[in-house]
C-alpha cells in the first residue's frame, strides 16, 4: 500500500513539472514517422534508408512534414596482417551528412555523424563477401540510431 501511495506521488509530482516523454505523442515522436528518407542510390544508401526509416518508424499512410536527405562517405582500411601479408580485418568506417528541411519551407536542420566497424577478413570468398556485408549492415543500424538521436535533440529543442 505504501509503494502505491509513493507512486502517486511520484507520478503526480511528475505531471506537474511539466514533464514530457520524449516518445509520448506530444513530444518529438509522433512527428518523426512523419519524415521522408532520401539516400544515395547504392547498396549503403539502401541499408542506411532502411534503418533510418525504421528507426524513425516511417508512417506512409500519412502525409510527410519533413525530409531527411544523407549524403554517405565511406572508407575501408585493412588492420593486421597475415605472412603473406593479407589483411586479418578490416575497418569500415560511415561519415553521413544529413539534412532535415521542413516540407512546408522553412529553416532545415543538419547534422554529421561517423561510424566505425570492423570485420574479420576470411579466406574463403563468399565469407568474404558476406562478413563486408555484415560489417555494412552493423555501420548503417549504428548510424541511422545516431542520426535518430540527432533528429530527436533538433525537434525536441525547437518551439
């Protein structure tokens, strides 16, 4: 009965500070459904608007007020080496420049994050290949999180 009591409390002292969630649906997250995804026309761009859109929970059903455009930059650098002098892993890492412009016009909102991964290097082709996959789909999800938390700041600090 007690904790009950300090709940109450807890949570009408809550309401009355003005306190808001940052997920409830007067604060930032019911406007980020509302964004629009553009990425570079390759693989990474695919994976980054894929994971960018379900960060932000894209709603196609309704009409979207911003547009997020992201430019991709992209390096990979061999660590370690074998005695043959083949690379035992590799580092890959993601600098993405995004725009958030409001669709109805106005000032937009930019921002840049970088990501840095690695991955085994195999013998094998095919592991090859698919361990610098892997090592994309890791950088995209890690950025596309970043760049949510970018956004979410940018919203949540206007009026």
């Amino acid at each position: 009965m007690r904790r009950l009591a300090i709940s109450f409390v807890a949570i009408v002292g809550l309401s009355g500070c003005g306190f808001t969630p940052l997920y409830g649906e007067t604060a930032v997250g019911s406007s980020l459904s509302r964004i629009v995804v553009t990425t570079q026309d390759d693989r990474l761009g695919y994976r980054v608007r894929e994971q960018l859109e379900d960060a932000l929970g894209r709603d196609g059903a309704q009409a979207p007020l911003w547009r997020l455009e992201t430019g991709l930059e992209q390096s990979r650098r061999p660590l370690g080496r074998r005695i043959d002098d083949t690379a035992t892993r590799y580092e890959l890492t993601v600098r993405g420049a995004w725009t958030l412009t409001p669709v109805a016009g106005g000032e937009p909102i930019a921002g840049v994050e970088t990501v840095t991964t690695t991955y085994a290097a195999a013998d094998q082709p095919y592991a090859a290949i698919a361990a610098q996959q892997d090592g994309e789909e890791r950088a995209a999800a890690e950025l596309a999180r970043l760049i949510r938390l970018d956004i979410m700041r940018a919203l949540s600090a206007q009026p």
